[in-house]
C-alpha cells in the first residue's frame, strides 16, 4: 500500500480566496435565509445596524436550532452532513462563504429545545494568526445568553456579521458616506429577498414564511403580475430530464403581462418591472425548490427584445436535477441542461410571438391616439361609456342641425383609418 500524504491547504490562503466566490450582499444574505428555511423556520428578522466599526447585520430566524455538534458541523467548509430531497442547502458551504464574503468575523449563536445556548465564531483575523481550520466557542461567553435572548420563541439561531470590511468603506468608517452605505443596504435587500422568496412569502410553497428587515415586514414580488386581470396563462409544459441515474421533471409556465395602458394602475405597472427593469426582467424564472435562483433573460434560446418584455415564463426543477442545471455555490446562476434548451424552443418562441403581438396592438393604439389627439385636440376621451356618450351627443346634433350625412361619411373614414376611435364612439 502506497504511504499516504496530507496536503491539507492553508486555512489562511484559501480562506482568504473563497471570499470572492460571487456573492453580491443581497445573495450572500438569501444564503442565509436558505439554513433559516431549511431550520424549518417560519420567521426571519434582518438587522441591518450602522455603528462605525461596530456595524452589525443580523439574521435571526425561529427554527429547531442546532445543538453542539450540529453547530460545529454547520461550521465546518465543506459539511458532512446530508441534504433531504428538496433541501436548500446544496454544498455545506452557504454559511461560511456567504459570511465572509461581506464580513471578517461571523457570530453563530444556537438553542434547540432542550439544550444549552451554543455559540461558535469564526474570525479570518484568528485563522490568518494560526493558519488552522478552526472555529471559536464562545458558548460559555457572559453577552451569549443576553444574545440569545433575541430569539423570541424557545429555539432558533442568530447569525452576526462583524468587521464589514465589505461593506464599509476602507477610508472613513465611520463617516456620513459609510452611514449611508449600511443605511441603503436595506432597501434593497427587500427588493431582492421579496423577488427570491415570493412563493415562501405568499404562501405558494410548502413552507410559508414571514421575513422582516429592520422591522419591516416584507410582501411577495410576483414576476408574473396575476392578480392583474389582464394578465395571460398560456398554459403549462412539462418535460422528463434524465441526467445520469437521476431522472425529474421540469414544468414550464408561461405568463403574457398587460401592456401599461392595461395594468390597473401607472403603480402596479411599475412594481411589475422589478429589480432590473421591464426589459432586463423579461425571460425565463428559474426555480430550484420554490426558491427562485435565477431571472431574466433567455438562457441562450433567444436574445432580450424591447417587443418581448412583457414576456415571462417560470422554470421549475427539484434538487434531484441539480447536477443536470449544473447550479453554483451561491445560488445565483444555472446552466439549462441542452436537452432542455431544445425542448423549450417552442414554447419560449410562441410566448415571444404573443408578446410581439401584444407590444405592436399597443403601439398601433397609441399611435393612432395620437393622431386623434393632433386632429381633434382631445387628450383624453375617458372611458367606453363616455365615448359612446360623446358619439351619441355628435350623432344627435347632427340629426338636428341636417348635417347627418356628413356624419355618416366621417363615421365611415374613421372606421376605415381609426377603427379604435370609431368603436370608442360607438361608430362601428
């Protein structure tokens, strides 16, 4: 037998290295939530706190919480544990990499049921001293059990980032800049959690949960508008994948957004336009477990069009197909499998066709409003039932001044050259 060699790396060198993995801080944190949720956790509370050096972000959520060896494993990179069918863990480094990927040190503290509170931290400053895969117990600490007094129910974990140094800026922590850079954080971390975890929030998911930051509570971001009346189902596919031994099913569903003129308010088109805008937001929503990972664009099926942005599909897969989407470490990016590429050709492209229809009918209309409003200087003609009023009044003053005739002949071009105006007055 061949004499075995460790080659273990430097705790501090690849530490250090797999702080740039991707995360973005909005993703860093959804990592987060993703151990709450798998905790079996219905309530999350996000702190965000500026304090200088001492700002602080918190995730606090109500799950089963972990006991000491649970917390040590959570700890360590690279878990040995492993995930249930349709978990949201994926890789067991999620609490490790999304951390430090903001932060220099993360406070873990931990109570189940019945047993003592347990508190873990890792600090990049103590690995690079020792270069050793280490985590600190603080379980024993005098502020642990005043921490662990944030968890309002009997179990939970609270997870706190220290040392922002990504999140601050290097030159004047504790200035008016850095102040508002902690303070905008917020904001849009409720954009993104709202859009990721929509069906969690709404109660679509087998699990629904409440998530809150810095006290307020978020609401589901649908992407696909369907409390809009107007808003379209084209219907549902579903496709059997095969990758290797495992086999599943990916169902496609296909949505038709309302042009502006059609949402029920200038408001609600607007919040339907999401984080990135109507055009970068148009495309396939990717879902992994009900939790969305990935949105927008066509995955290589075909480019974003201006003609196309009121079209939107989602895309679901389970766990089992994680290895055929080929999903990455933070949860941010899938490969659709080429066998799925091929089969969603057809429905993305006669969604697109709907979409295209939809945008030149709405742009037909505007333009021929237009025209209306050069030739008569009426801006705005109302609704159907003041239309018809107003063609009526026409019809009935041209009956009394003996100029019906002429009326007829106008009724007749505009249905001709402006058929939407002629059926707004009752003309046709």
């Amino acid at each position: 037998m061949n004499k075995q060699v460790s080659v273990a790396p430097s705790a501090r060198r690849l530490t250090t290295s797999l702080r740039d993995i991707g995360y973005s801080f909005e993703s860093a944190v959804a990592d987060i939530v993703d151990n709450s949720i798998a905790a079996g956790a219905n309530n999350v509370d996000i702190q965000i706190v500026f304090d200088g050096l001492g700002s602080t972000v918190t995730i606090i959520d109500n799950g089963h919480g972990m006991d000491a060896a649970g917390i040590d494993e959570a700890m360590r990179f690279g878990s040995r544990r492993s995930y249930e069918d349709q978990e949201l863990g994926r890789y067991g480094l999620g609490l490790k990499t999304a951390s430090l990927s903001q932060c220099r040190r993360v406070e873990v503290v931990s109570k189940t049921t019945d047993g003592p509170v347990q508190a873990r931290v890792l600090d990049l400053d103590f690995i690079r001293d020792v270069d050793d895969w280490v985590t600190l117990d603080y379980s024993t600490d005098d502020d642990i059990n005043d921490r662990a007094q944030l968890l309002s129910d009997k179990t939970g974990t609270i997870v706190t980032w220290e040392k922002l140094d990504r999140l601050l800026p290097a030159k004047s922590p504790e200035g008016g800049w850095a102040r508002r850079r902690i303070q905008g954080l917020g904001p849009k971390l409720s954009s993104y959690l709202s859009m990721v975890f929509h069906r969690f929030l709404s109660g679509e998911a087998a699990q629904h949960v409440s998530i809150t930051v810095n006290g307020q509570q978020l609401a589901p971001w649908d992407p696909f508008a369907r409390e809009e009346k107007n808003t379209k189902f084209l219907g549902t596919d579903e496709f059997e994948i095969e990758h290797g031994d495992y086999a599943g099913t990916v169902t496609v569903n296909r949505f038709l957004l309302p042009p502006r003129t059609r949402f029920s308010s200038r408001e609600a088109f607007d919040a339907a336009s999401g984080i990135d805008k109507w055009n970068k937001q148009q495309g396939l929503y990717i879902y992994r477990a009900d939790r969305l990972v990935q949105w927008g664009g066509w995955s290589g099926i075909r480019t974003i069009d201006e003609h196309t942005k009121l079209a939107r599909a989602s895309v679901d897969f389970g766990t089992s197909l994680d290895d055929a989407f080929n999903i990455n470490v933070a949860k941010m990016r899938v490969n659709l499998p080429s066998q799925l590429r091929k089969m969603l050709a057809r429905p993305v492209n006669e969604l697109c066709i709907a979409a295209d229809a939809a945008y030149r009918r709405e742009n037909s209309l505007k333009h021929e409003t237009d025209t209306t409003e050069k030739l008569t200087g009426i801006k705005d003609f109302g609704g159907a039932e003041s239309g018809e009023a107003i063609g009526l009044a026409l019809r009935t003053a041209a009956a009394r001044t003996g100029n019906f005739e002429a009326l007829s002949a106008i009724s007749k071009l505009l249905k001709q050259e402006m058929p939407t105006l002629a059926k707004h007055l009752g003309f046709d």
